[in-house]
C-alpha cells in the first residue's frame, strides 16, 4: 500500500469564529473593566466614602451586566433572523428563476478565477442540489453561511460573565477594606493589561500591543472622570 504524500498528511485546524462568544467576551470585558475603573475614578476623586464607591460600583456592575447580556442576546438575534429573511429571499429567486440564478452562479465563480468552460460545467453540476446553489449564492452575496449563526444565548452569557469578572477588579481593594483610590485604579490598569494581553492570542497582535492599547483607553476614560469627579466635589463642597 502507497503512502500518501506530504500534502494529503498535512493536517491543519482553525479556531471557532462563528459561535459568537469571543467578540462578546472581550466587548465585556472590556466594557467591565473600563466603566469601573472610569467610575471609581470619578466617584472617588469627588471625595465619596469607601462605601459609596462600592455601592456605586457594585449598581453599575449588575446594571452593566445585564444590559450587556439583553443587547447582546438582542443584536445577535437580529442579525440572525435578518440572516434568515435574506436565505428566504435568495429561496425564492431560487425556485422563480432557477436559471437566472445559475447564470448567476457562473458569472460568481468567472469573478473569482474560474475559466468560463469550467464555471458553466461547475453551476450546472452545483444547481442539481438547490440547498447546497442555495448556500453558495448567500454566502457569495451576503457574505454569511446560513449554517454558521452565532448563538445569541452564548453571547449573552459571554458578555454577562466578563463583564461582571471586569467591573469587579477595580473594586477589589474597597471590598477588602482598603480605601485607598490609587490602589483601586493600579487594579483597573493591570486587568486591563491583562485582559489586552490574552485577548492578542486571538490575533496576530503582539501581547503587549494590545495590553497598552487597552491601557490607554482605560486611562483615557478614566482620566475624563476623575476630572469631572474633582471639579464636581470641589464644587459641592
């Protein structure tokens, strides 16, 4: 029995990106851990008790929390089920004009390369199974695969999870008795480099790119709010 070559052995796998966590995960992250970070920054620059920032951090934790979770469930739904309509559209035009369509198909295969004798052969050979004329036509036009839908309850829980896990790094020095602002924003800043660093294993950026983008922007955020919250509690007082 011949071996195979090298080139049939290889094998190769690529991450899940259609399942719709990941985006949602690091959004909530992100979100958690600026929004906290941003809010103790302004509510202990204006000179709250220890209590109040935890309070103040604990509401917008919950209240971040679930919105993230319902917009998310929401939008993610949405997409799907206009997904959805655009597949029921393309069916349609499918069973009006079977042959409009394939002529269709050939001229989306010519675009991409195909030689016009194999295009012809290919639509016609592709057209006898109208779900599989179907897939490639939405995926060609829409650039979606209907089998591909990111769920939204997946989403929801990503976002919820991280988000919650986020917002509550900056507390923690509060929680634990120590009122102390610095220590709480030097807590926001290292999980937001932390958060920046893993999420750069998804991309092809290095770790320590995305940890100071991610510094930034929290620094950013949380730099407008402390001083708003000075300006406000030198104002009040």
């Amino acid at each position: 029995m011949s071996e195979l070559p090298d080139a049939e052995l290889h094998e190769h796998s690529h991450a899940d990106v259609s399942g719709g966590w990941l985006r949602a995960a690091v959004f909530g992250a992100m979100d958690g851990l600026v929004t906290n970070t941003a809010l103790v920054a302004g509510v202990g620059a204006g000179g709250a008790a220890a209590q109040t920032v935890v309070l103040s951090g604990v509401a917008s934790l919950v209240a971040g929390a679930i919105s993230m979770a319902l917009g998310e469930y929401t939008s993610v739904t949405t997409q799907n089920e206009q997904l959805e309509l655009e597949v029921a559209k393309e069916r349609r035009e499918l069973e009006r004009n079977p042959e409009g369509e394939r002529l269709e198909l050939v001229e989306l295969l010519r675009a991409r390369g195909v030689d016009d004798g194999l295009a012809e052969a290919v639509s016609v050979q592709l057209s006898r199974d109208p779900e599989t004329a179907l897939r490639l036509h939405v995926v060609a036009e829409i650039g979606l695969s209907p089998e591909d839908k990111p769920s939204p309850r997946v989403a929801a829980v990503s976002s919820f999870v991280t988000f919650s896990v986020g917002a509550v790094v900056p507390l923690l020095p509060y929680l634990f008795g120590l009122d102390l602002l610095w220590v709480a924003l030097v807590c926001g800043a290292i999980g937001l480099a932390v958060a920046g660093a893993l999420s750069a294993r998804f991309t092809p950026r290095p770790w320590w790119w995305s940890a100071l983008r991610q510094l930034l922007f929290g620094a950013l955020a949380a730099g407008a709010t402390y001083l708003i919250g000075s300006a406000i509690g030198v104002a009040v007082t």
